[in-house]
C-alpha cells in the first residue's frame, strides 16, 4: 500500500511548521498542497517530510539539500512575499522553495549552479504546474541581473556572506532572507533595502543550514 503524502504533509504542517511561529495562513495553505515528494529523489520520497534536510544530488561533487521544512516555513515568513512581488530563489535545487514561493509572489526566477539539479527542476515544475517559475541555471553568488531587480531575493541556505552583487539586485522596499554562519552560529537574517535604497539588516533567529555553493569567504593569509 502507497503511503498518504495528503496525509503525511499535513502532519509535516501541524507538527513541524505550525510550532515553530509560522502564522502566515497564505504559507501554511501552500504547503499543505504543494507535493514536496515530487522534489524529492526517487528513492527519498518516503522521508520527504521528515524534520530534516533531504540530499538532492548524491554523489555530486557538491551536496545540495532540501532544508527541513520547519526552518524554510520560517525563512520565507521572514521574506514576507506578496502576490505582486518579483522573486529571485537562488539556489533552487530541485525546484521545491520555487514552487512554494510562486504561491505566495507573482513571478518566480529559480537561479540553480548545478545543471543537472537545474534540468529537474524545470521539468518537476512544468509536470506540477508551477507556470509562473523560470529556472536559469548559473553562478548563485552573482544573482541574475537581467531579470531584477527583485522584490524579494531568497536564499534557503547558509552562507559566509552576501556578496553586494546579490543585495544591488533589490529593489526600494526588497527584502532579502539567508542564514548567515554556520551549524549552531548560524543566524537567519533580513536584510532590506528602503525606499531611498539604504540598506540594512537584522538577525531574526537562530539557525541551521546546510551551505549554499560559491558564498565561501577566502582564508586569510597571515604570517
């Protein structure tokens, strides 16, 4: 007998994303319908819903994760996308923070490094019906400058820094989510660009991610 994904994303919402402080309804209702099996491996649906980050491309040369659900409701609550914004997903993965955000903005640009992740990806949202998301593969540490700039700039991983190419593709009112740090040092953060295009940031919450490629500082040399 096939397992219940109804079923089981419910409970992903009622007992991972719903405790930890998500009280936006329209992000709730859109995690409850979108299949997050679908953006999944194969053989990792059954743990598609489990409380932790999926691998997406085992064997790669670069691991690539799915956050854990909890974590990702919260990043994208921070992000507060509205249903005219223009979102740019950096680091999509397989396609499934594109599709949650499309839910929630009016237009979606999955930026994706690895090619292979990036060809998936645009395939599981044209089966799903997520029409409103284009998937361009390239460098996620430069954004995509000829799409923005962008409403909302999202990045479902944890990084050293953001590099001020990203941050220049914000809009006046732009919002920009990433974890900061890494392990038990890491830090969501919101970082803002006002309507007379000053930045700035704050940390949000505590917590953990698996690394985003290609936002490493270099070691500094010393004697």
């Amino acid at each position: 007998m096939g397992q219940d994904f109804t079923e089981l994303r419910r409970a992903m919402v009622d007992s991972q994303v719903r405790p930890s402080d998500v009280t936006d309804i329209a992000i709730i209702e859109a995690m409850l319908t979108v299949p997050r099996e679908a953006f999944v491996p194969a053989r990792q649906r059954p743990f598609a819903y489990i409380d932790d980050d999926i691998e997406l491309n085992e064997g790669a040369d670069v691991p690539r994760y799915m956050m854990d659900p909890a974590p990702f409701a919260r990043l994208v609550q921070l992000a507060d996308p509205r249903p005219s914004d223009l979102v740019l997903d950096v680091g999509c993965g397989l396609g499934y923070s594109s599709a949650i955000l499309s839910r929630l903005s009016g237009a979606v640009i999955a930026l994706e490094s690895d090619e292979a992740l990036a060809a998936r990806a645009t395939e599981t949202l044209g089966d799903n019906g997520f029409d409103s998301v284009a998937v361009v593969p390239g460098p996620l540490n430069e954004g995509l400058v000829g799409e923005g700039p962008y409403d909302v700039i999202f990045m479902a991983g944890a990084v050293d820094f953001v590099p001020s190419a990203l941050l220049d593709q914000l809009k006046p009112g732009g919002r920009l989510v990433v974890v900061e740090g890494h392990g038990p040092t890491g830090f969501a953060v919101l970082h803002i660009r006002d309507d007379e295009g000053v930045l700035s940031h704050r940390r949000a919450f505590n917590v953990s991610a698996k690394p985003l490629p290609g936002f490493a500082k270099e070691p500094e040399f010393a004697f």
